[in-house]
C-alpha cells in the first residue's frame, strides 16, 4: 500500500485547518496563488490499529465409518445332473437296391454314304500387265533478283520550349435544388389479347400401298438323310452291390467327475497409518517505509496528493501470506494376497471302445451281353412341289380425318399496377469544383524521327512446275468361266426297329436291427463349503486438529509531519 488510511485522515485534517485559517498547501510543482503563506510542519505521534490475522487449531471429533471386512465358510446344497447311458435295440426299414432286366424296343435310323459326280462352273481369275501413261507435275526453284526502296529511320534530338496550362481544383460548397421523380403506383384497367388453341376436324387423302399376297406353284430338289438301324450283339462289365454285415468298433467319451485340491489368492484387507501432507497458508508481519503524502484541494477544483519534503519515512505493518506443509496421519485400507486350499470337482472323460455290426455294401463285377443297334445313314434325292406366297403392293387412295390445331383471339381486361415519376423537389448541398488555371514554362529534348529512303537489292526463290509424261504397267485381273467336275459323298438313312435288354433298378424294403446308445440324466444332490466375504461398518471416532483464521486488531504509532501555521 502506498499510505495506510490513518496518514490519509491526518492529511485531510490538516489541509482543512490550514483552508480554515486562510492558508493554502501546495506542492512546490503545484499551482501556487499570489497570496500564498509560509507553512511549517510538526511530526507527531498518532495511534493506529491494523487487522492481524493469526492461524490458531483446535480440536474437532469426528465419527468415522470403516467397512470391516469379514470371511465365514458356509455349507452350499445344489442339484447337479450326472449323464449316464443305456442300451437300446431299435428297428428301421432300409431300401434294398435290386436290379432285373426288362426287354425293349427302338427305331434306329442308319446311315449310308453314296458317292455322286457333279459339275459346277467356277470363274478363273485372269491378270494381265497393261501400259498406262500419265501426266506428273514436277515442282522447281528459280533465283530472280528484285529491288526494294526501304525508308532507314533517323533520329535528331532538338531543344524545345513549350508552355502549358496547369488545372488547380478548389472545392466550394454550394446550396442547390433539384427534381427528383417519386415513384407511384396506380391500378389501371388494361386490355390485352390471349390465343385460346382450338383443334377443328380436316379430311385429308393419301395414297397407301397395300399388300397382296398371290400362291405361286414351284419345284425343288433335296436330298434326306435316311438312318438304318442294325442290331449288334455286345458285352459289358455290369457293378452289381452286395451288402454284408461287418463288426466295427468304436471309442466312446464317458463323462466322470474327480475331486482336485487347488490353490487360490484371496485378497485380505488390512488398514496402515499413512503420512501426508497439505498446504496451510498463513499470515506473516511484515513491516516496510513508506514516504509521508498530504492532501490538498486544488483551486480548479479537485482533491490531489503530494510527498511532504524532509520528511522521514513511516513505517507501515502489512500481513504477507506464506504457504506452509503440514504433515497428518491417515488410516488407508489396503489388500494383501493369500493363498488358501480350495477342493474342486474336475469334469473328466474316459474312453470306452464298443462293437457294433454295420451293414457295409460292396460292388462286384459281372460280365453280360446285351443287343445294340447301330445307326446308319444312306442319302436320297427326293422331289416335292410346293406353294410360296408371292408379296406384291398396290397403291390404293384412302381419306382420313385430322384433327388441325388453330388459334383464336380473344379480348380480355385485368388490374395492372401502373407506377409514374411525380417530380418533386428538394434541396442539397453540394461541393462545386472550381478550377484555376496558371501558366508555367519548361524546355525539353524531344528525339525527332525523319525518314530517308535506300535502295536495297535481294534474291528470291521463286516456285515453278513443268509437266511431264511418263508410263507404267498396270496389272490388269478379268475372270473367265470354267467348268468343272467333282464327287459329293451323299447319306442315305435307313430306319428300322431294334429290340435290346435294359438293366432296371428298384428299390425293395427290408427290415434290421440295431443297438442305439441313449444318454440319461439323474438328479444329484451334493454340498460343498464356500469361502463368503462380508464387510461390517465399524463407527469410530477419531480427534484432529482443525486450523481457523481469526482477525485481532493490534495498535501502533505513526510520526506524522503535521502543517502548523505560524
């Protein structure tokens, strides 16, 4: 703090008294009136009080609960369901394949393949190497020697002097009126015309071509391919099945349960004291100097401050706070690993290796002969008369109705906003441009550029064409006709009707027994001891000591420069 609150008292105290008897306290940088008297300080001793604030302790009991916790071994009934198996002897019903064989009948077609001479005429192409001339255009350069007048710039610096007008602007404000068009709107009646589409019936004619269709009687020839069927005795190697009783064994898993002593960690609370620390702030003296001020009113008005001259400093006391480490005890609970003998049922599975007879069906070969007939194609011409509709079209006129789209006019009136300008008038300022003219003169080099003209003489490649014959062989391809003789082979079919053995396979039923493991549960009742960990509240009461801040005034003395008028 810059001053305590008492030296701000005595100084406001003693610049009134000094007011009251017609004095006037100033600093020496401060205003100073004309009538200004000398002024003369004591020091004296005020008493003053300051807050202190002092941390003290006191204790506090206070209840505290704490989950205890607590291990009882209770007896545990519970119903488990042991598997058992039994034996069972069931009947089913199996499909047995058999197989027998059935005559049949087939028409086979057979084919036979006849050899027939026949012509055709075949174009021969023929090429031959004609002369041919033509025209070729060959391009060529000639030099031609030409003259050009080509005007050379010249460039001649002059000293000139020019004088000009330089343009000031000067702003003046300027009161005007102007007309400005308002913008008002007003519905009027208005006509305007709409083109209401109409479609009215129009007869038209066209021309159609229709078509006819005419049965015209023709001939053709072709060749059938006719299939013979022939028998042919064959072998084969037929599978039959044949399905025989076999033992075979087979493993199975019995469920057991054995008894095993384990280990397990169960967690065991226990309660320590623990050290710790807090932050406490507390409140030291501090005392500092602090120079003496006055107060004093200025004459424009105003309270204001200033350092009294050759004055010694005052002491000043403020409290500091300091933050400190305090060490307590706390009870902590805490968890500590134990190892402890458990009995547990293991579930187990022994093996058990059973026999049961199993149908097991195998497949023999066997040797039979059956009838196959073999197709055979033999080709013959045949000739048939047929009918083919001929198209042809014919125009016929024909006159329809069309619907023809047309418009017709109509008169129709509506509201329209109509908005007109009404001038109204108003007045603005303005700054107006003024321009001022002065006349200055300046001299400079311009760069004049003249012109004179030289003759230069150059070559140039000029492009010209001379035409030239020259001749070439043509190859020349016509085709002429020759005939020719060459062999078709032609199939002839011949059908006819083979009768052949077809293996059948059906399904007869037949009855079998067998033995089927069923699994059985029974009910079991069993008890076992378990380990059950409670926690019990514990109510205790534990005495700590609680710091409290509290404020005690403590007085002191102050020397004081104190303004005496003489």
């Amino acid at each position: 703090m810059r001053d305590s609150w008492g030296v701000r008292c005595l100084s406001a105290v003693g610049s009134v008294l000094g007011l009251a008897a017609g004095v006037t306290v100033a600093c020496d940088n401060c205003y100073k009136p004309c009538a200004a008297a000398p002024v003369r300080y004591e020091q004296r001793y005020v008493t003053q009080y300051r807050p202190e604030y002092r941390t003290e302790y006191r204790d506090v009991q206070e209840v505290v609960y704490r989950q205890v916790p607590e291990t009882v071994q209770r007896q545990i009934r519970e119903t488990v369901m042991v598997q058992s198996w039994r034996e069972e002897e069931r009947e089913r019903t199996v499909m047995v394949p058999v197989t027998r064989e059935v005559p049949r009948q087939r028409e086979v077609v057979r084919t036979e393949w006849k050899q027939e001479q026949r012509e055709r005429t075949v174009m021969v192409p023929e090429t031959q190497l004609v002369e041919q001339q033509y025209v070729v255009r060959i391009p060529e350069l000639r030099e031609e020697r030409r003259e050009q007048t080509v005007m050379v710039p010249e460039v001649t610096p002059v000293e000139k002097q020019r004088t000009f007008m330089v343009a000031r602007t000067q702003w003046r404000e300027e009161e005007r009126e102007r007309t400005v068009m308002v913008p008002e709107t007003k519905m009027v009646a208005r006509q305007y015309t709409v083109r209401i589409p109409e479609m009215r019936q129009e007869e038209r004619e066209q021309t159609v071509m229709v078509q006819e269709v005419k049965p015209v009687q023709r001939q053709r020839t072709f060749m059938v391919a006719r299939t013979n069927w022939r028998e042919e005795e064959r072998e084969r190697t037929v599978m039959v099945p044949e399905t025989t009783m076999v033992a075979r064994q087979y493993t199975v898993r019995i469920p057991e349960y054995r008894e095993e002593t384990r280990e397990q960690v169960v967690m065991v609370p226990e309660t320590r004291q623990e050290e710790r620390q807090q932050v406490v702030t507390f409140f030291r003296r501090v005392t500092e100097p602090q120079p003496a001020y006055t107060s004093f009113y200025r004459p424009e008005g105003g309270a204001a401050e200033s350092a009294v001259p050759n004055c010694p400093p005052v002491m000043v006391t403020r409290c500091v706070p300091e933050r400190r480490v305090m060490t307590y005890s706390v009870p902590v609970c805490s968890y500590r690993a134990e190892t402890r003998q458990v009995t547990v049922r293991v579930p187990t599975c022994r093996e058990e290796v059973r026999t049961q007879q199993v149908p097991v069906t195998t497949m023999v070969p066997r040797r039979e002969t059956f009838m196959v007939k073999v197709p055979e194609v033999v080709h013959e011409q045949r000739t048939e008369n047929y009918t083919e509709n001929v198209v042809s079209y014919r125009p016929v006129k024909q006159t329809f109705t069309v619907p023809v789209p047309s418009y017709r006019e109509e008169v129709r009136t509506q509201q329209v906003p109509v908005t007109t300008m009404v001038p109204k008038r108003e007045t603005f300022m303005v700054k107006v441009p003024e321009t001022v003219r002065e006349e200055r003169t300046e001299k400079y080099t311009e760069n004049v550029c003249s012109y004179r003209p030289v003759k230069q003489t150059f070559t140039v490649q000029v492009p010209a064409c001379r035409e030239e014959t020259r001749s070439r062989q043509v190859p020349v391809t016509t085709n002429r006709p020759r005939t020719e003789t060459f062999s078709v082979q032609v199939p002839v079919a011949r059908r006819e009707v083979q009768t052949y053995q077809e293996r059948v396979t059906e399904l007869q039923p037949k009855t079998e027994r067998f033995t089927v493991r069923v699994p059985e549960a029974r009910p079991e009742e069993r008890v076992r001891t378990v380990n059950v960990t409670t926690c019990k509240t514990v109510a205790e009461t534990v005495t700590r000591k609680v710091a409290y801040t509290t404020c005690v005034q403590v007085p002191y003395q102050v020397k004081v420069c104190v303004p005496v008028s003489n």
